[in-house]
C-alpha cells in the first residue's frame, strides 16, 4: 500500500484515529476536495479552498475556514510525503456527536485530511481513450455541492467495472451531465459541448481550466446539456477532472467515438499549464 500521511483533528498521526459517531460517517454531512501536487506545490489550491468554503456555507457547517492554516498544512504534509507526485484527500465533516438527525448546534467540525502517492493512468488510455457505460442519474438535486454522498456513483462505478468498462456517464431526462468523478465535453460541428454549470453538475475546477484554454486558443464553447441521440453526432469526446486530466472517450456504450484533434489540442494545453505551475 503506498504510504499516507493522516492529519485528523489538528494533529498527524502514524494511523487514522477518529471515532464512529461522526456525522461525515452516519450521514455522509461533509465536504470534501481532492487536490493534485507535484514537486510539492498543490494545483489550483485557491480555487479548491474557495469552493470547500462554499459547500459548507450551501450545508450550514458553521466553519470560518483559515485558507492560511490549511495551505500550511497541506505543504507540511507533502514533504512529510516526500513523493514528486501527490494528492490530498482534504474533508471536512459536521462533527462528532450522538446520532440524530438534526445536529447540535455547538458541535465542533472534524477536518481529515489524508496525503499519499498520486499515480497518474496508463499513457496507452490517454493516447487511445476509454470507453464510457450510460447510467440513470438517481444522485440528489444539488450535484454542484461537492459532498461525501456518492453511493450513486459507487454503483455506477461499479457496474461500468462488471461490464468490462472504464466508467459510467450519468443522464438525467434524455441528456448527458457528467461522469461519475470528471466533467464531460463533446466535439460537434468543431464546437466544444458540455453541461452548464448548475445544480445538475459540479462546478469542476477542471472544467474551469479547459474552458479557458479553449477560449484562449479561440475554440467555439456552448454551455448546453447534449442529447443522448447527439452521440452519433460526436466528432470526439473526452473526460476533465483532478485524477484524469483530459482524457479521451473512445467509446460510449456500442458507439465508437473519433479522436479527435481539438481532444489532443486541450490536453497539450492542459499538461503545459500543469506543468508551469509545478516548477
């Protein structure tokens, strides 16, 4: 097992020590963030911090979030990792208390925080692609609150795996919205699809960045939900998250999916970004 650093409660452990009652364990009553380092210096942390506050503010976590506490943290724990790539687990929970409901009102938030060993996918899946099952949206209604309650997303993992899949592309009334962990964008007509950002999807921050680089590199964008009959339209496809970068879609369910130019385009565009940012 690759090695982990454990920052709990305001200290770092050799193991993870907390307890059962915890909020974040009996209702999922947590925001969390993954965040991508390398050479010890973290990705797109204001962005990340930023939206961490936001998802507690949208839950009512009474946390004033100190941005300069946990950068200081999080730099601590790299090099305690020693590791050229890495990525921090960062959660925040409501707190430990009896379980109910309705939580007590002084209840004191518990902050997990676990480092390890970020190893990058295969190069062969970002040269030729992945292929990608449809799956029933059945998640909540505030997909763009980045909390812990992902079971619907376990499951479509899950049965993306037992179908000899990579992953799953959720659908809500006849349109695609995201992958179970990454954005998803579409390629028709030279145009770059993907959800607009409301409840439907999570802000990704990734998703952010490649709608820069598209536009700095002057590549039409329509924020629109894309039909599932628009699939055979594709001229390409692929995924954006922290975990996958930009990553092809070769595949969706039996529809082969192009490669496409602009595809390669954003993830030269992409890696040059991530890569200034880690000198």
């Amino acid at each position: 097992m690759a090695k982990r650093i454990y920052f709990i409660d305001g200290k770092f452990r050799r193991n993870p020590l907390s307890t059962i009652e915890d909020r974040g364990f009996f209702f999922a009553d947590s925001i969390y963030e993954v965040i991508r380092a390398r050479n010890g210096k973290p990705f797109f942390l204001e962005e990340h911090l930023t939206r961490l506050e936001k998802g507690l503010k949208e839950i009512k976590i009474d946390l004033k979030l100190d941005s300069g506490y946990l950068e200081e943290v999080i730099k601590k724990s790299l090099k305690k990792l020693k590791k050229k790539e890495a990525a921090i687990y960062l959660q925040i929970t409501r707190g430990k208390e009896p379980r109910s409901h309705l939580p007590r009102r002084k209840t004191k938030p518990t902050i997990i925080m676990i480092t390890s060993e970020f190893r990058p996918l295969s190069p062969r899946l970002f040269k030729e692609g992945v292929s990608l099952i449809l799956y029933p949206d059945i998640r909540w209604a505030r997909c763009d609150i980045k909390t812990t309650m992902l079971l619907p997303n376990v499951l479509a993992k899950i049965e993306a795996k037992e179908r000899g899949f990579f992953d799953a592309l959720f659908y809500k009334n006849g349109y695609i919205t995201e992958s179970t962990s990454s954005s998803f964008f579409g390629i028709i007509g030279g145009k770059l699809l993907t959800h607009p950002a409301n409840h439907d999807i999570l802000p990704s921050i990734t998703r952010e960045k490649v709608l820069q680089i598209a536009k700095n590199l002057k590549i039409p964008i329509e924020e629109r939900p894309l039909a599932l009959e628009e699939i055979r339209k594709l001229e390409g496809a692929f995924l954006a998250g922290t975990t996958y970068d930009i990553l092809p879609v070769k595949r969706i369910e039996e529809i082969e999916i192009p490669l496409s130019p602009l595809t390669s385009l954003i993830q030269t565009e992409y890696a040059k970004l991530l890569e200034k940012l880690s000198l």
